[in-house]
C-alpha cells in the first residue's frame, strides 16, 4: 500500500521531519485562531471571538460536572489548551495533503506524560505526600500490601489508555481515508470526510474529560 500523499513529504518523507512540520503547523492554528479571538474584544461576542467563548464556556461545564465549577476553572487553562491543540491536531489530518501529528506515537505520549505528571503533583500539592498516596492503599488494611501495587500499576496504566486511545484512533482514521482516497477520489470521501471530523472532535473531547477525571481523583481524594 502507497504512503498516503502529504505536501510536506516533497520534501523528505523522514518521519521525525514529517512529525514536526504537521505538529507545529497545528501550534500555528491555534495560536493564530486564538490572536484572532482576542485581537478585537467585544462586550457582545462574535465571529471568532464567539466561539472561542462557546468553546471555554463548554469545557468549564464539563469540568463542573466532574470536579466542581472552582477545581474546574482553576485547571480550565491546562485542558481547554490540550484539548484545543488535539482537536486542531486532529483535524489537520482530514485535510488531503495533510497528516494529523497524533497519529505519530510521539505527540499522544507527551500529552499522556504531562497530565499523568501534572495530575499527580498537584495531588501530592494538595493533599500531602502521605494522604495522597494513602489513598492506595484502599480502604481495608489487611489487604494494603495487595491493593498499593494494584493501584501503582493502574495509575501507570493510565499513560497507555490516554497515549494510545488517541494514537489508535487518528492512525486508524489515516489509514482508512487513505484506503478510501485509493478507491473513490472524487465523490465517495464526502461522507468519510464527515465522519473523520466527528470523531476529530471527539477525540478531543474524550482527552478533555480524563484530563478532568485524573484531575479530581488527585486534588478531592477527602470527599471520595
């Protein structure tokens, strides 16, 4: 099977240079479209401005009904940035010519890395070296030394389930457009097209929401 066409590999079809062309083409959009939102504000918002305020406004309810509208807002920065570089990231593959840097293993893996390392620091911030990982333990003592590397290991888990969610998903996206692009061109994609922007969005979407779930598993384990 042909690698699927990117304009960026007249260039050189190395993977690194393909990886970090696509990526920082992504950066560019999102700085660009959120320069555009603040360039002209607006008591009454509109054009771009509007929907980045639908956008923030929709992630901070998400993270309201997770962890509580102040944890939402206080960690409203970190997710709604990797949510909207993931969502751009994503969909710069459904462009033709284009190839989305999530379905490099490289990218999802780094994002995993910040939030398994952000989330953990701010639990052990908040809560205490010993209460955070107290709460490994479990709630019956004689089965401490079975619970603590169960949880260990789960929480570790948790790099592969975000890295690799997001990987599989994209590289799979890649890879059935590029089939479809093979036998229909012109006319069939239309509806592929739609589908792969959906679940762009999705993917975005689903990254957001653990990125919350983590968040308030570390910095609210009193309340659990």
């Amino acid at each position: 099977m042909p690698e699927l066409f990117t304009f960026f590999g007249l260039i050189t079809h190395d993977k690194t240079f393909m990886f970090i062309t696509h990526m920082l083409l992504s950066a560019g959009i999102a700085l660009l479209l959120v320069r555009f939102a603040m360039s002209n504000l607006q008591l009454v918002p509109k054009g771009t401005q509007n929907l980045m305020e639908a956008y923030i406004g929709g992630v901070l309810q998400m993270g309201t009904d997770v962890m509580g509208r102040e944890p939402a807002r206080r960690y409203l920065p970190l997710v709604a940035t990797i949510g909207l570089f993931v969502g751009i990231a994503n969909l710069v593959g459904v462009v033709p010519g284009f190839e989305a840097p999530t379905s490099f293993l490289e990218m999802p893996l780094t994002l995993a890395l910040v939030v398994f390392v952000y989330y953990n620091f701010e639990g052990i911030r908040r809560q205490g070296v010993i209460k955070y990982f107290k709460h490994f333990l479990g709630p019956v003592w004689w089965l401490y030394w079975l619970m603590f590397p169960i949880e260990i290991v789960s929480h570790f888990s948790r790099l592969v389930s975000l890295s690799f969610r997001l990987f599989g998903n994209v590289k799979g996206d890649d890879m059935f457009l590029m089939v479809i692009l093979m036998l229909a061109p012109w006319i069939l994609p239309m509806i592929p097209f739609a589908l792969l922007t959906f679940m762009a969005f999705l993917q975005a979407f689903i990254f957001m929401m653990l990125t919350y779930v983590y968040l308030g598993g570390a910095v609210t384990i009193e309340e659990h």
